[in-house]
C-alpha cells in the first residue's frame, strides 16, 4: 500500500509543482503588468474626471456669473493700487495740487528714472513711476500732506523720506521724499 501512495505521489507532485510554476509565472508576466496599467489607468482617468466637472462647473450660468463678480471686485482693488496709462501724467498735477493744498513752502517735484534695484524686475503688466519731491514746512503740514498722499487713489508709495532740521526753530523743516506708482502697461491689442 505504500508502494502505491508513493507511486501516486510521485505523480501529483510534479503535476503540482508544474502547476503552481506555470500560476506564478502567470501572475508575475500577465496579472501583475495589468495591475499596473490598471492604477494607472485609473489614475488618468481621475484626471479626466476632474477636467470635466470642472468644464462642467464652469459652464453653468451661476458659476460665470460668480466669477465675473470676482472679477469685476478684484478689478476694483487693482484700480485702488495701480493708475491708468492714460492718467499717469495727471499724477504730478494731483500731488502738486496736494502740496498747494496744504501750503507747504518751496515744494519742488521731478519724475525719477527709477529707484535702486527696481530695474532688475521687468514686470508685464504693471510699471513703476518714480516721483522725487522736496518741501519745506513744519511737522503739521508734512504729518498733513503726507496723510493725504497716503489716501490718495491709487495708492502713493513712500519710498524714500529725509526731513532735514531748520536751524531757525519748529518753521521750515526741509522733506525729501521719493515717491512710487504702480501704472498699467499698455497692452497691445
């Protein structure tokens, strides 16, 4: 009886080992480059999925209404920083009617070329005027004028102030300061 149990034995074994050879190279050359290309696969078509929900987002009618409102707010505080091509030489007349304003003596404006280092950053949709201005009046006409310039619309940077002392008491105090202006570019069409 031993005989035959090892006979049959020696039969099945092979038989199995061959099998489970044959099933392992099966999994590793067939099932398991599926696998990949499967995850793969899916992970485009996730992408895709996403693409089209967002086009499909888009496409309704309260979503562009949505966005045009953000744009139209996000427009409105541009318009509070940067100035139109065609106002920029309006700015020189407005902050010297300020300085008239405020009755500062001597007051002196010029266009700078640039300040230091701003002509290393070439922006594409904005530039950067550089305003130098000189006045001589006490601390409440400076702390006034520049509180004006500083509400003004758009936006004036202070980028550079030196308040020279008088030597005849609290009248006269020499100011210098470098002002900045972010203008919009002229777009071609």
């Amino acid at each position: 009886m031993k005989s035959i149990h090892k006979k049959y034995l020696m039969t099945i074994a092979p038989i199995w080992v061959g099998s489970f050879i044959l099933l392992c190279c099966t999994y590793i050359f067939v099932l398991a480059p599926q696998k990949k290309t499967k995850n793969l696969i899916g992970k485009q078509l996730a992408e895709k999925k996403q693409i089209y929900d967002s086009a499909l987002e888009t496409s309704k009618v309260e979503t562009k209404i949505k966005l045009k409102e953000q744009l139209e707010t996000l427009q409105n505080k541009l318009a509070d920083f940067v100035i139109a091509p065609e106002n920029s030489a309006d700015l020189i007349f407005d902050i010297s009617r300020l300085a008239s304003e405020q009755n500062v003596d001597s007051f002196s404006i010029k266009p700078k070329e640039n300040r230091r280092g701003s002509d290393l950053v070439d922006y594409k949709y904005i530039s950067e005027s550089c305003i130098d201005i000189s006045f001589a009046g006490n601390y409440n006409k400076f702390a006034t004028l520049l509180n004006t310039l500083e509400r003004h619309q758009p936006v004036i940077f202070v980028d550079d102030l030196v308040i020279t002392r008088s030597k005849e008491g609290d009248s006269g105090h020499q100011v210098n300061m470098s002002l900045a202006v972010f203008a919009r570019k002229q777009q071609d069409s």
